[in-house]
C-alpha cells in the first residue's frame, strides 16, 4: 500500500476580509438573494408607511366628505406635493405588496416541500416573483393612473 503524502501544489482556501469598496461592485447577486433582499425592503416599506396607509383607508371609508378629500390627494395634491408624488407612493406601495406576498408564498412553498430546495427551482421561483410583482404592479398602475 503506498500512502500518498500531501501535495505542494494543492493550495488550501483562504478565508479574508472583504473590502466592500473593491469586492462588492464585481460580485454577481444570484436572483433567489435579490428576491430575498427585495422581500425585506418591502417588508419595511410597508411597515415604514403604515400610517399613510391607515390615513388612506380612514379617508376613503369614513364618508362621502372625506373620500372627496382622499380624491383630491390624488387629482390636485396635499401638503405641497402633487397628485402625481402621491400616486408614485401609493404604486411603491402596491409593489411592497405584491412583491412581500408573492415573495412570502414563495417561502412557504421552499418550507413545505422539501423538493423545493434545488438551486434550478430556487432561480426559477426568483424570476418567477420578481416578473410578476413587476407585472402586475404595471398593470395596476396604469389603472391607478387612469390608463384604463
């Protein structure tokens, strides 16, 4: 039996420091972390606008006066800011939401099904998410902005 006796040339890994100024700009986020960093910030966005969200719900259910406000929000402004400022809000809004659910039920998918877990079905799920969060963001957009 002849034992083989470590190799020279065989380089060990070498764990560093990142340096966040040079290495990060080269690293390439696979889609599954982007959605996964994306869920968090919406998550957030929605959390951090959560007393807009109460004031629009209490002016748009309250009664006919204060709907009338809520329209004007959107039509003419409020505090300063145009109608258009406030529409982007809301379709940023519309994004968190539709992004966390769609995000979260992909979650709840990997955690139940243990066959979810391969790297294809990890990537496929991630573009999945990421598409039709936007695509459906378009599409009431256009619809909260009057397209149709």
């Amino acid at each position: 039996m002849s034992e083989r006796a470590p190799s020279a040339s065989a380089k060990r890994p070498e764990f560093r420091n990142i340096n966040a100024i040079t290495d990060l700009p080269g690293y390439r986020l696979p889609a599954a972390g982007i959605v996964s960093i994306l869920h968090r910030v919406s998550g957030a966005l929605m959390f951090l606008l959560l007393p807009f969200i109460v004031w629009l719900f209490d002016k748009s259910v309250s009664s006919e006066i204060s709907f009338g406000k809520f329209k004007a929000a959107f039509n003419i402004g409020l505090l300063g800011l145009p109608g258009f400022f406030w529409k982007l809000v809301v379709l940023a809004l519309i994004w968190a939401f539709l992004h966390h659910f769609i995000s979260g039920v992909r979650h709840l998918w990997m955690d139940t099904h243990h066959g979810a877990t391969s790297k294809t079905f990890g990537r496929s799920s991630a573009l999945f998410t990421l598409a039709s969060s936007v695509l459906l963001t378009l599409i009431l957009g256009a619809k909260l902005f009057g397209v149709y």
